[in-house]
C-alpha cells in the first residue's frame, strides 16, 4: 500500500468562518496517482477544525448560529483569565468537540462522497491566522 502527504495552507479569519476544501482534496487525489484507497485530512490547530457539510448559506448562517449558542465567545472563559490578553478560549472549546481530522474514502480516483456532502474548514479563532492542513492519502 502506498502512502502519499502533502501539505496546504488556507489564510483565515476567525470567526467560525467556513471554507470548502472538497475540490482542492479531490486535486490531490488525483495527483496522487492512487485509485483506490483513503484520504486523511488533519488541521494542525486546537481552534480549527475538519468536517463534512452541506455547504449552503443557510447552512453556514446556522452553524454559526449553534456555535455561538452552544459555547459563546466569553472573557471570562478559565483560558482567557489565566492567559492576559487570550480572548479565544471559545475557540479551543469548539475545536474540541468538532475535531481536527476526517478520514473519507475514495475509489477510481473519485472521493465518495454523498450527493450533499462537501469538505470544510471551520476556523473558530478569535483572529486571522494561517491554517496548515495535512493530506495522507492510502491506497493502490
């Protein structure tokens, strides 16, 4: 079985901003020379994260939505009083629950996805920032 990785980078802004990856990682499948097998994506961050969406505006509009409401950005968050000048402690609390890998199958270079289904990064931060993504692709 052959092992391929490969690195990407996003520029962000917080926010629980949603960017779709889902083309960029079938490109990299592609390129991998692979035809069947599975993609790993990993975020190298606490306060961002990976899933799978069905990428539309209302969508994005109520996760935001959720988010806010489920673990509101607070300054009195155990990290940002312990930590002068952190305002972000909402933002390693969502990371936490949402994760920060997805492991999704592919088969005659095509990713098998569902119909609805897309690729995001979910930026929770309090700031911009550049994301590092970590493709690993298995197959033959």
């Amino acid at each position: 079985m052959a092992v391929v990785t490969q690195n990407f980078s996003l520029n962000m802004q917080g926010a629980t901003q949603i960017e779709n990856i889902t083309e960029v990682v079938q490109q990299r499948v592609n390129a991998s020379d692979l035809a069947a097998g599975i993609v790993t994506l990993f975020i190298k961050h606490t306060t961002a994260s990976i899933m799978i969406f069905e990428d539309e505006p209302g969508l994005r509009a109520d996760t935001k939505d959720i988010w806010d409401a489920l673990i509101p950005a607070k300054p009195d968050w155990q990290h940002n009083t312990r930590n002068p000048g952190e305002t972000n402690g909402h933002s390693h609390l969502r990371g936490q629950i949402q994760g920060q890998s997805l492991t999704i199958p592919f088969s005659e270079r095509a990713l098998m996805l569902g119909t609805w289904q897309q690729i995001v990064v979910i930026d929770f931060d309090s700031c911009a920032r550049t994301r590092e993504i970590v493709v690993q692709i298995m197959g033959e």
